[in-house]
C-alpha cells in the first residue's frame, strides 16, 4: 500500500503565522479606515479639522509669514501703538491689517505668535498628562488594595477642586513662565487620564483576551502593554483632544489674569487682557482679533474632539 507523503510542519507553520500576520494586518488597517471614514461624515468635524490643520501650520511657519518679530523689542515702536486696522506704516514698510496692541506689536504678527505658545502650552500639557495619568491609573489597577484606594481618593480630591483655583495657587508659588504654566496644567489635568486609565483596565480584566494571555503564562507587564494599554488608547485619545482645548482655555484664563506667560512673550490670553483696558475708549481691535482667533481655535479642536468621541465610542454610534 503506498503511503501519501506528508509535507513538513514546519513550512505549513510559516505559512499559517503568515497568513495570520497579513490578515491581522488587514483588520487593523480596515478599522483605521472604517474610523477615518466614520470620522469624514461629518460635515463639523472636517470643518473643524481644516480649520485645526490651517492653524497650526500659521502657527509652525509664524516666522515666514509674519512681517514682524512681536518678541523682539528691537522691532517695536512705542510711536505705532494702538493703531487702527489697516494703518500704513511708513516706517517699517508694511500695512497693519489688524492694527497694533499698546505696545505697538504688528496685532496679526503677535496673534500668529500667540497660536504657537498656546498650541505648545496646549498640546505639551496634554501629553504629558496623558503618559503620566495613564501610568498612575494602570498602577493603581495592577497594585489593587490599599494602593489602589490611595490613588483614587488623591484623585477625587484633585477633581473636587475648581481647576483655575488650584491653578493659580500653584502658579502663585512658582512664578511665570511657559514651563511653569505647562507644570501647573500637568498638575490639575492628569488626574482625568488616571481616573479613564483605571477604569478601562478593571473592565478589561474580565475579557476574554486576557483570560487567555494568563492562561499562557505571559507576565503581567506584557498584558498590560499588549492587552490593556490598546483598550485604553481610544478614550484617552478623545480625553487628550478635549483636553488640549481646556488646557489653551486655561492657560488663556492664567495669562488674562497675569499669572501666565511673560509680557515679553504674550499668548493669546495676555494679548486679550492688553487690549481690555482700551475697549471703553474704542479700541476694541487690541482684544477683538485675539479673542476671535482663540474662539476659533477652541472650537475646532472641540469639534474634531467630538467626533473622535462619537467615532471611537461605538455606543454614541447611530
């Protein structure tokens, strides 16, 4: 009787981990486009992203497209200030199209300037928070008990309390200063991540595909990175999106009330909080246009916030 010949395990093992590799390759890529696809019809959103795109590139080639340095004081002329929108300037050769501040900042040149502090106050805040809070948050989960109970309770005593009110406690200690106010929005803000972190982890203790990484006796840190940690990307991607815009409303809220970054080097808060005093005399322009490119950005970063949230959360899905 003649005996079919048996092909090697160990081709067909290559083959089968292959395989699984490419189709599991596909299945991330069809999620990714399954979101962006979820994420374009929304009218709002894509409005809101093209405004966010536009704004952050003024705000990366601010030295390109600006006629005027508003940080170097060489540059500025006390003789300019307050002028009108659409003020020629004789002097320096160029038109004031949104007039000049007290200090006789070029107002589109500090605006565009007052972008890049606070995207960067904005973004570098959220971030950090979101790598320190997450940290915390999975720590509490995995140590469980008493360490567990601890964090929470430090956590809902941070969230019990007004955030511009510990803020300015905080930064009426450490003094002005960009490092300083992203040090205070790290303080107040990562206590939401902690919070979104550990609860993500205690649901996804129960699930199947963990079940099954202990019951291959892979080690806890591998469970963490490879399991947990990738259920709780999704909301603390929303989170951090949202945050962002608080974080910039915030920092504008310290800089208004002089607690912020430097006169030297205005947000778009503290070019607010200069104009303020002039709009009894109708100058309304020096707090105006800062306030409107604020609005503007807030907005944006709220509208593409919401639709990450209404994307990544498939219970807010219709």
């Amino acid at each position: 009787m003649s005996q079919v010949p048996v092909s090697p395990a160990a081709p067909a093992t290559d083959t089968g981990r292959a395989d699984a590799g490419r189709a599991y390759a596909g299945r991330v890529q069809s999620i990714w486009a399954q979101i962006a696809h979820d994420f374009l019809r929304s009218k709002p959103a894509v409005i809101g992203l093209v405004a966010l795109l536009v704004v952050v590139l003024m705000a990366l080639l601010a030295p390109f497209i600006t006629p005027q340095n508003p940080y170097d004081l060489m540059q500025l002329d006390v003789l300019d200030a307050r002028l009108p929108p659409g003020t020629a300037s004789a002097e320096h050769g160029f038109t004031y199209w949104l007039g000049t501040d007290g200090q006789g900042r070029d107002l589109y040149s500090a605006i565009v300037y007052g972008l890049r502090i606070s995207l960067l106050v904005g973004v570098g805040s959220a971030a950090i928070a979101a790598v320190v809070g997450t940290v915390i948050g999975l720590t509490a989960a995995y140590a469980g008990g008493k360490v567990d109970a601890l964090i929470m309770r430090v956590v809902d005593l941070l969230l019990s309390f007004p955030t511009i009110l510990m803020a300015l406690m905080i930064l009426a200690y450490m003094g002005k200063g960009i490092g300083n106010v992203i040090l205070t929005l790290v303080l107040v803000e990562w206590a939401y991540y902690a919070r979104t972190a550990r609860g993500v982890h205690v649901f996804a203790a129960g699930l199947d595909q963990r079940l099954a990484a202990r019951g291959q006796g892979l080690p806890q840190w591998r469970i963490l990175l490879g399991h947990i940690l990738p259920n709780c990307l999704p909301p603390l991607l929303v989170i951090a999106a949202l945050q962002v815009a608080r974080a910039i409303t915030l920092e504008a809220t310290l800089s208004f009330l002089g607690l912020g970054v430097p006169i030297t080097e205005p947000s778009l808060g503290l070019l607010i909080s200069n104009g303020y005093q002039y709009l009894l005399s109708n100058e309304y322009w020096i707090s105006f246009f800062p306030g409107v490119a604020l609005l503007l950005t807030i907005v944006a970063i709220n509208l593409v916030g919401d639709q990450l949230r209404d994307v990544l959360n498939p219970r807010l899905q219709k």
